[in-house]
C-alpha cells in the first residue's frame, strides 16, 4: 500500500540526552536529511528529546498527528536508558514481544566475539505486528511499525554506522516502494577536487539557479560535489536530462577536475586505474603518518595493486629504510623537492613497484622553520618512465588533520591525472 | 521578574532548508545547547524548520504552548527566504516598526565596508515591544520579545559567529538575571575499552538510575563512554561528586578498562605514556593498511615518541623490509601467531625503537581461508625484555573499516597496559 505524503509528510527524532547537552553533533540527522532528499522525499521537522519516557511520550503522540512517517535514531541500545521501543509500544497501546529471528540474530553474534549478557535479551523484545529491521553491524535492530492508520514509525540506533547500513539495506527500501511520489526524484552525484567551491560556483551561476533538474553544491575538504537531482515521470527522462547537464558541468568546470561519481572515491578511482593497467604503487609517507595508506586500504581489493609502504615519520628512517642520503637531508632539509623525490625512488625501488608516491611536509601545529611554514607539503609521484614534483601550500591557519587530509587528497589526484595522461 | 521554568522550559528551534536538506551540519544546535548546560538551564527540545512560513508560524504556535522560552536561529538575513521576525510578529498578531537604534547601527556599519542594499533595511523592523539584541558582528540584530504570557522567544541569526557574540553579550546575561537557575550542571566523560556497553551497563545498573549525579553510557566502535552530570549548587560540590562516582564506577568495572577522560584518546593517552617513560615506538601493519599509523600521527607531537613504520600488505615486503622467513609465511600463513612476532621483530630491529606492534588480519570482504575468517586477526607487541600476543576474533559479519578500526583500538589498549604495567 503507497503511503501518500502531504507537506507534513516526513519527520526525523533523534533521541538522547547527549545532544541536549551539547556533548556531540547531530550527524544523524543531517545524514538522514540527505539519504531522504536524495530519494525525493524531504521531511519537513527535525527534533531532538532528551531519555526521558515523559517527553518522548508527549512527543510520539504531537508526531502521529501531524505526521506520516516518523524516523526516529537513538534509545535501541541494551542499556537502562535505551527507552525508544518500550515507550513506542506503550505510547500506542500495544505490548512488546520477544522476535525470535533477533534472539537467534544475537545468538550467532555473540557466540563468535564476546558474552551475551542480560540486558542484551531487551534488544529482541519489539511490539506485536512491527516489522524488524535488521542490524547487519550491531545487536541493535530496528523497527517498521504502523500503530495507527497513517503513521508509521521507524527506528534506527543511534551508532551512525550500524543506521548507515540499516538504512541502505532495509529502510530505504521500504520507502521507495512505499511512499512513491508522483514524480521520480534521480540524482547523481559528481565529485570534483583541485577547485574551490566558490571558483566551482562562479563558473555557473545559471545552472545553480536552475529548477529542474537542480544543481546543489556540496565542499568537504579538499573536495567539491554536485548533487543534480532530476523530478521526472520516468527514470529514463531523469537520466537522459541527467547526462545531458552532467557534460554541460563537466565542460563549463573543466574535465579534469572531475574524479567520480556517486559512490566512487578518490582512492577507489585511483585503484581502479592502476588495476586496469596492472601496475603497482607503493608509498612513502611522512606528515601524513600513514593516512594515505589507510585511505588506499579502506577500499576493498586494494590489495591487487597496493604493495605497502613506509611512515618515515624520523630523519633515521629516511635514511635507512629509503635510502635518503645525509646530504640531501643536510643541504635541503626533510621537507624539499630532492627528499621528496629521493623517498619516492627509495621506496619504488624497494617494493619493485610501477609507481610510487613519497610526501614529505609540516602539519603542524609547530614545526614551521625559516620559510618553511606549517602546511608546505611536498608530494612526489615516480613511475617508470616519468615523474612529477608537486609543492603545496595549504596555509598556517589550517589544523593538523586537515593539512594531513588535503595532503592526502592532492597525492590522490596528482596521481590519478598522471596515469590518466602518461603511459 | 524571575521566569519560572518548568519541566517544559527552553527550546531550541533552527530555521533554514538548509539543515532540512542536510547540506550543512547543526553546530549552532550544540553549541546553545552546550552554553545553555553550562548555565544550568538545561533545555528540553531541540527542532528545525525550513523557511517556510506556514510551518515556521505552526511551530511557533506550539512551542508557545508548551515552552516558556524559545530560543531561534537563522531567518534574520537580508534576503527574501529570511523570514523569522515577520512570522513571529504575524503568529502573535503584532505589527513590524522600524527601530532607529538598527537603522543607526546599519548605516555605520555599511559606511564603513559595503554598499547598503534595499533588502538590508528590512533587518530594522522588528514586532512593537521587542528589545533588540544588538549584533556587533553583523548587520542582522535579534530579539527577545514576549509576545504573550510566559512566553518569551530570542532570535539569533543562523552565522555562529554572530550568534556567539550576541549570546555572550546580551542573551546570556539577560538569561541568567530572568531564569535564576538554582543548580549549576557539570560533566565529565570516562572513557573505557576493552569491555561491551552491555557487559560495562550489568556491572553498575544503580549507578545508572541514579539521580545526581547522573551516569549516561554511550558506546562507539571498540569503546564505551560514561558521562557523569552533577548539578549542584557550586563547582566545588560538584567537582567533589563526580570525583568519588568516578572512583566508585572505575573500580566496579575494572580500573584496567578505563583509558582516559574528556579530551583524551586512545592514542593521545599512549603517546603521553611512552613520552613520560622516554620510549619509542615503531609499528608493522598488514590488514590495518595505514590506520594505526595514521590514529598516532593525528596527534599534535606524535613525533616525539613515533618512528615511523612498514605498511606491508604484501607478503613479498614482510620477507624483505621485515625479515619474515619464508619458512613461516608458508608453515603458519600471514595471518598468525609467529609471523605476527616476526614482523614485530623486524621493525623493532630496523627502527631501534623500545616498542614495536605489529598486526596481521583478515579485513574482508574476502580472504578467509580455511580456519582463517574474516575478522581474525594477530596482534604482536614486542618491547625490549616482554612481549605479548593477541588473538582476536572480531567476527565475519563486520565491515572491513570497522574490522581495521577494532584492531586499531585493540593494539593501542594492548601496549597501553603493558606500558602501565611493564618495565
């Protein structure tokens, strides 16, 4: 049965105390806010209550009446204080039962890591007639519940892992089959990097303002996307108007900003390429301390083309391990196009690989000597036959961890329009 | 006067499509909630709407039933979807005049910087009655207007700065002279691995009912959190509270559980240890594939007691960089026991450093072999005169990201132990 959405259609409750402390932020909101926009089904209220069985009481019934559907995160944990489904059942008049398909759900999980415990049998009890929603990552499921007509009600746990996956696998789903709109709503994502979103933006001031399909701009670090989102009859006028704009973009902003879209990732764009041309790439890392390596290896099979590398996180190391001489050291210091390079061919040579990306700066937040300020960063990229030397600036004012990131991002990239462009 | 607050005391409600579409994060949200705790005038709702004047002016009308103050972001911009202050006037039927104290204020500040626009001198009408909360950093002031009894409604704008200033300045001092708190509330977050959020919740379940102060569990991936809350009349009472239940709740559950409090992490806390006893570290990762490393070299000074490491996703490099035999990858396979140590060895011996760790997993989604699942995975500490090893089984249902971030975890609290109890 399709639900249908008024302007009241949606809303998202996330529950803890927590949040009314200010202790963290509400990423599950947001992320949810973009999960439902992205499938053409905006919400129109987000609230936050706190653990308390009286407000959030009050708050499901004001819910049920001006609402269709409410999401809720938070409160399914097996604590004292996790009080979301008890309160849902009793709110709605309704009794909670133990679902044997969660009793054995835990069973399994907790024979393989760890020991079940009391409070955990809490997690299996949910109300009569609620469809479960299964928690691939946690002991924690969720519900899909109709406790009376036009309002249903679906719970999340607050782990914004375990939500992320409950939602792709199970609730997402659910409402796309369920609450279709008259419209399709099709997006796609496109990412770009080495651009700024302003410099992005001001390239296509008439297109940010178009109403359909739209064009939204999204920055994160290092990194800008577009969302284009497409309201159409079918799915086969979404993705021709789709195409059409995505050229138009990629054109106006300049192709080889762009990296991937939708899912893809600079990391995963940038295996892909190497596993096409079957080679390999080793790194050696030095201001990011690793987390090139880890965002190469996040990515499932980064195995077939990644071979490892070296955190030459000490001058010692850089010497010995990659084979920097004193001299070059001495002369230009650790943060210099010659190191830089020096570690690339060091650790190519080492690992026997086709490619090879050395970084070498100053994260900060101390460290700047002379004109080597906080957030130089030095990136060389060795293959074969050719290499490239890349200098970079991000600025004192930036944060450690950004200046890692970025770091990371422009090695990616360079790398990427390197085995793009060269053979 | 003094305003009595209630149960239902304060809200929060933020008003832009922009949250609704998830474009941006809520960080004014926490941060009023933040000063508002710290006030002692915890509040008990938190919502957004989207600038939309039939919702914004349906809001407003139920808070104002149910609240006794409502504090707004957002809306008070020059532009046309800025809505706020003529909604509220419109809700509680007051009419819009314009204050010469804003227009003032306007015309000094565009002289100095910008060019004044028709749209700005909007942000000078404000509902007859209202007291202005003057905006030294902007040119959009608030309110704060009492509207109807036991009502009273504070508009900030959506820009964070602005909106600190102005809650410093005036709202927060106008706050605490009309709504005396007679509590003050403070906290402190322990922080514990090694131990379930269920297994951690059976061990203290009075602790966890008790009234004040209170204890709030909040578990993320490998850790559980308590935050304590004592609201007390002064900050000595307070600081005296939370220091005997800290006492009290890390000797129920195991003193070796808890790792650090508030800002501290895993690795920061590691970091200050080996600093303290003046000792290296060097690290020899398969599986985590840089995430180790990189959990480390996050760390501001990291450099003081981190080597470096060896990323050796491949066999051929723990032979090579590390020393592994190939007697033993072909005996034991990499993923075990004696390889772990060799490659903890290696390191050690090419780094000279008193510490190494090595670790060699299975992350997933494929790999296991045999016996061998997804989710096993090795970890080796080694130090000059002790070492130790660790088998974990993190499970073959878990993601690859989260199998690497456990092992990460699992090793940082591993040689945290070893280095507060072994020479």
């Amino acid at each position: 049965m399709a639900i249908k959405l008024q302007n009241q259609g949606i809303e998202i409750l996330c529950i803890g105390t927590e949040l009314l402390l200010g202790n963290i932020l509400n990423t599950n909101a947001k992320w949810l806010a973009e999960q439902l926009a992205l499938i053409g089904l905006p919400h129109y209220q987000q609230s936050v209550v706190g653990d308390n069985p009286n407000r959030l009481k009050a708050f499901l019934l004001d819910a049920s009446r001006r609402s269709r559907i409410l999401i809720t995160t938070g409160g399914l944990g097996p604590t004292p204080d996790d009080l979301t489904t008890e309160i849902i059942a009793e709110t709605f008049n309704n009794k909670l039962i133990e679902d044997k398909s969660i009793v054995k759900d835990l069973k399994s999980k907790f024979q393989s890591h760890a020991q079940i415990t009391k409070n955990n049998w809490k997690q299996a009890l949910v109300p009569l007639g609620a469809s479960i929603l299964p928690n691939p990552l946690g002991t924690a499921p969720g519900i899909i519940w109709t406790p009376k007509e036009n309002f249903t009600v679906i719970t999340f746990p607050g782990v914004p892992s375990e939500m992320k996956q409950m939602w792709e696998e199970s609730a997402k789903p659910w409402l796309v089959k369920n609450c279709p709109s008259e419209k399709i709503f099709t997006s796609k994502i496109l990412k770009f990097t080495g651009i700024t979103e302003s410099s992005l933006a001001e390239k296509i001031p008439e297109l940010l303002s178009n109403k359909n399909p739209t064009v939204a701009p999204y920055a994160s670090i290092g990194e800008v996307k577009l969302r284009i989102t497409a309201q159409t009859k079918t799915i086969d006028e979404a993705n021709t108007q789709i195409s059409a704009l995505e050229t138009q973009l990629k054109k106006i902003i300049g192709s080889h900003y762009f990296y991937g879209s939708n899912n893809e990732t600079l990391p995963s764009v940038v295996i892909d390429l190497l596993r096409r041309r079957k080679e390999t790439l080793s790194i050696a890392e030095s201001c990011t301390g690793g987390s090139l390596a880890a965002a190469i290896t996040a990515i499932p099979g980064a195995s077939d083309v990644f071979l490892g590398g070296v955190i030459a996180y000490n001058n010692k190391i850089k010497k010995e391990l990659l084979g920097v001489s004193n001299e070059l050291l001495n002369q230009y210091g650790a943060v210099s196009e010659p190191v830089a390079k020096a570690m690339a061919s060091g650790i190519r040579r080492s690992f026997k690989t086709d490619w090879s990306i050395a970084i070498s700066g100053i994260a900060g937040p101390t460290g700047s000597t002379g004109d080597k300020k906080v957030g130089l960063v030095e990136i060389f990229i060795e293959g074969k036959t050719s290499s490239e030397s890349i200098q970079e600036n991000f600025g004192i004012y930036r944060q450690r961890t950004q200046i890692q990131k970025l770091s990371v991002v422009r090695a990616l990239d360079r790398l990427r329009l390197f085995l793009l462009n060269k053979s």
